[in-house]
C-alpha cells in the first residue's frame, strides 16, 4: 500500500506559500500582462518557471521546502527516491534529493510507434520493488506531466508518497489518479495560484479590449505578436 503521510501544520504551509510567491516575483518569474498560452486562451499573468530555477539558490530553498514535506516535519526522510518528469522536474528532483541525502531519477518523454506519448525511465534508472517514491515538478495546470509519471513508476513496483509542485494553477486539485491502475495520489503544492484565462477577443478578455500587445511566452514563444486587439 502506499505510504500514509503527515500533513504539514497549516502555519508551516501558510509560510511557505508566502516565501514562494516571494522567491516567484522577485526573480521576475511570476510575470504581469498579455499572454497566449499553449491552450489558445489569453491570460493576464504568467509563470515562467525557469526565472526562478535559474538561480541556485532559490532553487534550494524551494527544493528545501519539498524536503520539509518528505520528512513529514520531522527529521527522517519517508521516501527512498525522488523523482521528476524533464524538463524541470530534473533540477527539482536532483536538488530534493541531495538535500536528503538520497538518490534522484528522472523519466522522459517517449513517442510511440502508433504516436502516443509515455514517460519513461530511461538510462538504467531503477525502482526496486517497496521503494518508497517522491515525486516532483514545477508548475501544475493539468497534471499532465507527473500523470504520465504514475505507471511508470507503478510498472517498476515504486510505492508513491506524494506528487509535490511548486505551484498549482489547477484551481486547488488534491490528487492524481493513476490513469492504469486508478489509484489515487496525494498531491500538494507549496503555493496555490489562481490564473484566469479568457476566450481571445476584446469582448471577453480584458487585455484584448485595452490593446495591451499579446506576448507568447515559454521555449516556442516568439515574443510580442501584436496589440490585443489580435487572437
């Protein structure tokens, strides 16, 4: 069965929600504006990941408050490995582990013959059967990532803790559902962000109507694309 554990003490998580959202702005990852997500729908703020884990040492005391959760509060590790999906999850997962002392493994995207997609762990990572499995990410919106992660750490017999991120704009989800075996996960995030998003168009998003320029952000971004009448 997988491995019950501690909540963290609602004062110790309402602290650490308020020194993530800080370690975000100030490194300018959290971002204020007009922006065309991967979904098509705009948005007036977006998070950009890797202005903050591009600094060392904010990395760590984010990746810190991951090793606070996997210790339950106490000073005993309650997992064995931690891992990460790439790209993200690898700094997160390495970064966790050293901190508690413990070994990180990472599972990558792999295409199939038939076109679908699958994580998997490659390069002679291991799970032995019983291991006790952390799991972490950055930024959650549908899960997507770290629910490709759940069979494969299931097929290699890995018993999961809980799935740890850093920020959860998924409005507030709790759990992840192995989509093979169906069993279901904990799932915590160290600061909760609620991110409207809009249909393009100045008759429903706000950036659109004002003429703020529309920006496409992430590693396929290509910058400012026009006024906000476009979309």
């Amino acid at each position: 069965m997988t491995t019950v554990r501690p909540a963290l003490d609602a004062a110790i998580r309402h602290t650490i929600a308020l020194r993530t959202e800080a370690l975000f702005r100030t490194s300018g990852a959290f971002r204020e504006g007009h922006f065309l997500l991967k979904s098509g729908r705009h948005g007036d703020a977006y998070v950009e990941k890797f202005q903050v884990l591009q600094d060392p040492v904010a990395t760590s005391e984010l990746c810190g408050f991951f090793a606070t959760h996997a210790r339950g509060g106490g000073a005993e590790s309650l997992v064995d490995v931690v891992a990460g999906p790439t790209t993200g999850g690898v700094i997160l997962a390495f970064e966790t582990a050293r901190q508690l002392g413990l070994r990180s493994i990472f599972a990558e995207e792999v295409r199939s013959d038939d076109g679908t997609t699958r994580r998997e762990f490659r390069r002679g990572f291991r799970i032995e059967p019983g291991e006790r499995v952390l799991l972490v990410d950055d930024i959650l919106t549908t899960g997507g990532s770290l629910l490709a992660m759940l069979p494969a750490v299931e097929a290699m017999g890995g018993e999961i803790v809980a799935c740890l991120v850093l920020v959860d704009r998924s409005g507030g989800r709790a759990t992840l559902v192995s989509p093979t075996t169906k069993r279901s996960y904990p799932l915590r995030a160290l600061w909760q962000l609620d991110l409207p998003t809009y249909a393009p168009g100045p008759a429903t998003c706000p950036r659109c109507a004002d003429g703020t320029p529309i920006v496409a952000p992430g590693s396929t971004g290509a910058g400012a694309l026009g006024t906000g009448s476009a979309g």
